[in-house]
C-alpha cells in the first residue's frame, strides 16, 4: 500500500497535528528529501517527536524510512510517466489518469472498509428475511444494481431510490430484516429518518458513504466506508462511483462465497433467464 495514499485514507481520522503533518506530506511529497524531521517540524511549528510518531503510527520505524518510503513511490510515479497537472489533453493520458485515480481510490477504499467489515455486513445480508435497499440520485443507480444481485442470490431484496416510496417497505422491515442505504455524504435528513425508524422497528442497518465523519454512518450498524480524492473535481466524482461499486461488488461476491445456497439460487435464475431468453 502506497504511503501517500496510506496518509491520505487515514487523514480524516488524525489529530489536529498529525493533520498538518499529513497535510505537508501530501502537498510537498516532492521536496520531501530536502527536510529532515528537525526541519520539517520547524516548518510546521511542531515538536520532532510529533514528526516520529507520526511515521511510528504509519508502521515505519521512523522519519528517515517514510521519507525514503514516499521518495522511492515518487521514483516511480516519474517512470510510469505521470500525467501533469489538470491531467492534460491527450486521450490515452486523460485515460491513463483516470484509470490511476480510480485504482488509488480502490485502494483507499479497502484500507477504510477492511475485509473484516464487509465480512459483517455479508453476514448481516446472508441471514436477512427481507432487505431494503435506498440510495438517491447516482447513490439510486448503485442500490438498483446491488438489489438485484442479491436477488440473484437468494435474497429478497427490492430498492427505492424516493424515501417516500420506500415507507410502506420500510414499515414492513422489522427484527431480522436489513436496510442498507448508499449516500455518498451521508447528510440528507429524510435517508437519517429512514435509517432511524428501521432500527426502532427492529432492523438492522449497513450504510455505505464516503469516509468523512456524517450522520448517517454514526447511526448505521454496519458502516461501510469509500474513500476518493482527486485534485479535479470531476475525476474525484468518477473515481468515488468506481470505488463504491468496486465495494458493493466485493460485498456481493462475499456472499457468493460464504453460503452455497447463494451459489445454486444464483446457478438457477441464470437458467431460467436463459430459457426465456432462447425459448
């Protein structure tokens, strides 16, 4: 895992200081070699110690291995032939930048939702009587996907993408039964509600938004986790729908492993799908 990305992924749950510390690292990766740890906690108005301890908590034994860390991932960022700032205007290197924001927010992304977590929420699925799924605007898109596949699998799930239409299925959700809402910044005031009114009815609940601190998560049962940064705007966008799916794929292919009956439900509809399509 890179370092920078490491640091990246990690930042919103820092201290004010090891943000600043983050913050540096990230903005000035290439003028780095330049800065002992002395230096560099001058530069930021800090204790050295606070610049060791940052690299202890990242797995390094100190400074000097982060440093020659970030400078050999540099090293080779330079012989794959970065694409400049703005990501330029040739087609293979619009391309290219894309694909490698799209891979770093995979990684990102696995780094906050460890396989532990989506191990839990595919057990949660797995057993489920009922699912529910919700996502608004491009977040609907993902749940209308993610339904249907567990459905695929055995899983009596349906998705609503108007939290108005999704309350009679919500009412209907109680003690075994599973909400799971994807909301990028977890912040609309009617997919909370839902949330809320599913686990006092007794349902479970997996919420899936970016990794930043938002209400949703903090109420969920599970919270899944994406990560994406970008400096444009719109290829972070791209990058963070990539990393969302790339998610609720591993999720599904989770559940795909750990129960045969999933295998043979899915095995069954693919048949049946084929004789009504080659009657």
């Amino acid at each position: 895992m890179s370092s920078l990305l490491k640091i990246r992924a990690e930042r919103d749950q820092m201290s004010a200081i090891e943000r600043r510390i983050a913050d540096f690292l990230l903005d000035n990766a290439h003028l780095l070699r330049d800065y002992s740890s002395q230096q560099l906690a001058s530069a930021l108005g800090i204790s050295q110690s606070s610049v060791v301890k940052f690299s202890q908590k990242l797995g390094f034994k100190g400074y000097p291995d982060l440093k020659y860390s970030i400078g050999e991932e540099l090293a080779r960022s330079d012989s794959d032939g970065d694409a400049p700032e703005g990501h330029g205007n040739g087609a293979d290197t619009v391309a290219d930048a894309l694909w490698r924001a799209k891979s770093a927010a995979q990684e990102e992304t696995a780094l906050v939702s460890p396989v532990a977590q989506v191990n839990a929420a595919a057990a949660l699925l797995s057993g489920a009587a009922r699912v529910l799924v919700h996502g608004r605007g491009e977040d609907g898109l993902h749940a209308t996907i993610f339904a249907a596949r567990l459905a695929q699998l055995g899983i009596a799930a349906v998705s609503h993408s108007d939290a108005t239409l999704a309350l009679p299925a919500l009412s209907a959700l109680g003690a075994g039964d599973v909400l799971v809402v994807l909301s990028e910044h977890g912040g609309h005031a009617e997919t909370l509600g839902l949330v809320r009114t599913a686990r006092t009815n007794g349902a479970r609940a997996i919420t899936v938004t970016r990794r930043s601190a938002n209400p949703l998560r903090a109420c969920a049962d599970i919270a899944l986790l994406v990560s994406a940064h970008d400096a444009e705007p719109h290829v972070e966008a791209m990058a963070f729908r990539s990393a969302m799916q790339h998610l609720l794929d591993a999720l599904v292919l989770r559940l795909w492993q750990s129960d045969r009956r999933h295998r043979e439900h899915f095995t069954q509809t693919r048949e049946r799908l084929q004789l009504l399509e080659n009657p």
